[in-house]
C-alpha cells in the first residue's frame, strides 16, 4: 500500500479500466447486480416522516438591555 | 432480473415485426463501451412501425405485445425481466443518425443493437446534466472514442460551441 496519490490515481484508473474491459456479458451481469443492490437501499431508506433529520433554526433573540 | 433477458425479449418483438428498428442508449448502452455504472431503467431507442390509413404512431401495439407476454406497465415503463424498459422515439436528427448507425454487439450469442460510442458521446454532449457530462468525460478518458468519428458528429449537429465549452471546463488544466 502507498500513500503516493500519483500511484494511488493510477491504480484507481487501471481498475476502472480493467472493469471497462471485461466481456459485455459479465458487464451488464454487474448492471442486473447494481440494480438489486440500489433498489435494497431505497427500499431501506424511503424517507418517512418520523425519520427525517431536521437541524433547529438558529435562534435569533434581541440582546437583553 | 436480467438484461440479457430484455435484450431477447425485443429481439423477438423487432422480429414479430412490432418495432421496425431500435437501438439500446443512455446508461446500459453505455456500458457496452465502459465500465458498469448503476441505473434504474434501460432506455431503448425505436422506430415504431405505423399502422396502415393511421398518420400518428402510437407504442399501444408495444404495451400490447409485451403484456400479452407477462411485461407490466409502471408508469411510463415496461417492467420486462425486473427491469423498467422505456421506449423512446428519435426525439431529434441526432438520436435518429445514431439509431440509423447504431451497430451490432454481441452478448453471449444474443445480437444486441447498441448506440455506437461517438454518438452516445455526443448524446450526452447534447442533453448536457450533470450525469451526462460525467459519462462524457468517462468516454474521453476511456479512449474508446474516434476523435475523427465524434468531430464529425458534433459538427454535424451544431454542437461545436457545446464541446469548446465543455473542453475548457473538464479537459483543460
């Protein structure tokens, strides 16, 4: 493992390419997996009511005299 | 849930005669050139073929067919093998050159007509999300494309000034 960002860039972009080129069958085999595994997601997180994170509106208050 | 399964599946209506042509486009055409990128829905791209004494084309007998064969409609969707299918007619000269010059890839022994690379390059140059773009720049750096092929269509559809701004956006340092 390197902590070079040049080689970690060129790793990352020989794995990109190298996924690029493998068979269009196996290709759209991982897009069917894809699919599965975005639709699970969603199905768990579909936002709810009660699920629904809100930050408190900053308070704005006269200074006290 | 597969897509080789749609793939068969319009094979067979193109060859029932329902769908004079199409051509597979947006994300999974995509992948026919670079790496897999998740998406909800296949987009496929069609030339209906129009009834006889009816001036307007209508996909009814498209529904019709693939629900007769256990699709189910989701909106504006065809749900074929799990998968939401859209079928879309050209919607401009571009989308209908690349429908015209489409080519054919195969999967696994199944015939699959796929949008070339230049002119879903160029598609994406045209609709211009942010999605888009980033395919663009997928398909730059990917080499996959002819720079001659994609000049070609660019200049052809008035989409020159689109590709200047996009180079000095993205591919300038």
């Amino acid at each position: 493992m390197s902590l070079d960002l040049e080689t970690i860039f060129a790793g990352k972009r020989a794995f990109h390419t190298n996924l690029a080129e493998r068979p269009i069958a196996e290709k759209l085999r991982m897009l069917d997996a894809l699919r599965e595994r975005e639709l699970a997601i969603r199905g768990r997180t579909a936002p709810s009511a009660s699920f629904v994170f809100r930050e408190d509106p900053a308070l704005f208050r006269p200074k006290p005299q | 849930m597969r897509i080789q399964e749609v793939i068969r599946t319009i094979n067979q209506m193109q060859a029932d005669g329902v769908i004079e042509r199409y051509a597979i486009g947006g994300a999974v055409g995509a992948t026919f050139y670079l790496e897999p990128v998740a998406t909800l829905d296949v987009d496929i791209f069609i030339t209906f073929n129009a009834e006889a004494g009816r001036l307007l084309v209508s996909p009814q007998p498209i529904f019709d067919y693939l629900i007769a064969r256990g699709g189910v409609m989701e909106g504006e969707h065809v749900v074929i093998a799990g998968w939401p299918v859209q079928f879309l007619p050209p919607h401009s000269p571009l989308v209908e050159e690349a429908l015209n010059e489409a080519v054919t890839q195969d999967v696994d022994g199944i015939p699959a007509r796929v949008f070339s690379a230049e002119h879903l390059a160029a598609i994406a140059l045209q609709t211009g999300r942010a999605k888009d773009k980033a395919r663009l720049l997928q398909f730059v750096e990917s080499g996959k494309l002819s720079a001659e092929r994609f000049q070609a269509i660019i200049k052809r559809h008035h989409l020159v000034a689109a590709w200047d701004k996009f180079e000095t956006q993205f591919l300038t340092p």
